[in-house]
C-alpha cells in the first residue's frame, strides 16, 4: 500500500527464492538452523501469496474483476498440479537437497521474471518517494475496517472454511490408501484438485461478476460441505475423487472470493493491509486443519468425528 507492489515483489521474489533454496542446508542438528529457515521462509513467503498480485489486479480492474481475480490468482492450482511433479522429478533425478535448489530457481524463472517484465501499477496510484499516493484512492482506513463486524464476519468464515478443507485434503491420500485405493492413483487425486482448484478460483470470479456475492460464497461453502461428506461415508470407486474434486473446487474459490469481498466492501485505498490481515488469518489456519485430522485419527483410527466438526465449521 505505501511504496506499490513492484518495489515490494520484485526484492521479496529474489529473497524467496533464495530462502527455498536453503531448504537444501535443512539438518537434525542442530535444529535451530532448520527452525530459521522454516521461519524466514515464512515471514518472506507473503511476497508469493496473492496479496500483492491481487492488490495490483483490484486496481486495474472493476467491472470485471471477479473474472479477473479468479484468472490471476488461478495459477495457483496451477502450481499444486504441478510442481509435485517437477519436485518429484529433480528427486529422482538428484536428490531432495538439489530439488530444493530447484525449486529456489523455478521462482526466479516462474514468479520473478514475469513480475519483473510485466507487472505494472496504473498511473493513478504511483507514489512519491515518501510512499504518499498521487491520488487518493477510495475506500475505508485499515483502523476503520478492523474494527466493523463485517471484516471479523469474513474473517472467521474464511478461517474455519481453510481449517475444514485444508484439514481433510492433506489427508486424502492416507485417506484413499486406508480403503484400498493404489498409492499412485489416489497421489493422482492431488494433481486432479489441482484442476479443481484452477476451476473452482475462474468460476467463482465469474459468478461474482454477474450475481450478489454472498450467495456465490455460501454454494463455494456448501459444495466443500458436499465432498467431506462423500468422504466420511465410507463409499468407494468414484465418490472419494467426487468428494476431492468438491474440496478442491471450494479451496479454489475461498482465496478468490476474500480478495474481491475485501475490494467491494473495504476499497482500495488500504487495500493490500487489508486483505493482508484477513490472508494472515486464513493463513493461521491452514496448519491447524492437519493437525486436527491427524490427531483425531491417531486417537480414532477415523476421519470421521472431525469430518463431521468440519461439516459444523463450514
């Protein structure tokens, strides 16, 4: 918000890919080192969520820009079909420590060479040097939109939303093993979210451009409802990748629909602080969601006492 995304990204890019790329010095001991890297990794890591990418879109988009959210932030799942395969790849080929290194290479190939040639601002919110807006966009302050009940309606709606889907996707392929399913084909599942995911981010855009918002949130947090519910059932054959690609649909739309929630309700002028705070939170609830799953199980040899918590959450 106050020196504009290109002298925020194209820096945080470099310094994220450099941090990717120390994944390869990870080691027992001492932990410390390993617990650094972990931390800087993720205090540097925002630069590559759709903060800063949907701060830019919000500003050069308005009558279309569910669509337009929905398509850039789509790359998304397009990374989670993807880079499994490529890491999975340079591991065969190499090993885990020069996988990492790759990985640190494919930011600066995938993310930082676009943003460094493409991305650009609209003369309307260049700054000066000092960070004070030529124009004064609209919209509410960060303090003003902190304190309404309708940013911690958001919020929360979209905390518990990640704590559900993301708690039962990162086990779906225990899950699917657990019944029976081959090892390879129920990872194929992960790739198929993927595509949900990339589905789920372009229509939910789509819809919000051409029908009240709230009733696209509400089918993306029943449609995740539907999925963990063929899940806990206990079915087999085709219902448990029904079941993923109903998660996957509503994981894809959740992000999407906070960045264009935050740019109606909120504006610009404030915008990336915003969304920022309201992504930090969801982002808190990415790790509790396995954590849960994982614990339950443990204790229940089942998924199926928290699949119904999530059903509550949702």
């Amino acid at each position: 918000d106050r020196w504009g995304a290109r002298r925020v990204m194209i820096p945080g890019l470099l310094i994220y890919a450099a941090a990717t790329a120390s994944y390869a010095l990870i080691q027992a001991s001492p932990f410390a080192i390993t617990f650094l890297i972990f931390g800087l990794t993720g205090i540097i890591g925002g630069v590559g969520t759709p903060i800063p990418y949907a701060a830019v879109i919000t500003q050069w988009f308005d009558r279309q820009r569910g669509l337009a959210l929905g398509i850039g932030i789509a790359g998304v799942g397009l990374g989670v079909a993807l880079v499994p395969q490529l890491a999975a790849a340079l591991i065969a080929a190499f090993d885990w420590r020069t996988a990492y290194v790759g990985l640190g290479i494919a930011i600066l190939v995938i993310a930082f060479v676009p943003v460094a040639v493409f991305l650009r601002e609209p003369p309307v919110v260049a700054r000066a040097a000092d960070g004070a807006p030529a124009v004064l966009l609209p919209g509410i302050e960060a303090g003003e939109a902190f304190r309404s009940a309708l940013f911690w309606g958001l919020a929360a709606a979209f905390f518990l939303d990640v704590i559900a889907i993301n708690g039962t996707l990162t086990h779906i392929v225990a899950l699917m093993t657990d019944r029976g399913i081959a090892l390879q084909a129920a990872t194929a599942t992960l790739s198929g979210v993927g595509v949900a995911l990339i589905l789920g981010r372009v229509l939910s855009g789509w819809c919000l451009d051409r029908m009240w918002g709230p009733y696209v949130a509400v089918t993306f947090f029943v449609l995740p409802m539907i999925g963990i519910a063929l899940l806990a059932s206990g079915a087999t054959g085709i219902v448990p990748y029904v079941g993923a690609m109903a998660l996957g649909l509503g994981i894809g739309a959740e992000v999407d629909l906070m960045a264009f929630f935050t740019s109606r309700y909120f504006g610009a002028r404030n915008y990336a602080k915003i969304y920022g705070t309201m992504f930090g939170i969801f982002a808190f609830g990415v790790g509790i969601g396995p954590t849960l799953s994982g614990g339950r199980f443990d204790l229940f040899r089942s998924y199926t006492t928290i699949f119904m918590v999530y059903e509550v959450f949702l």
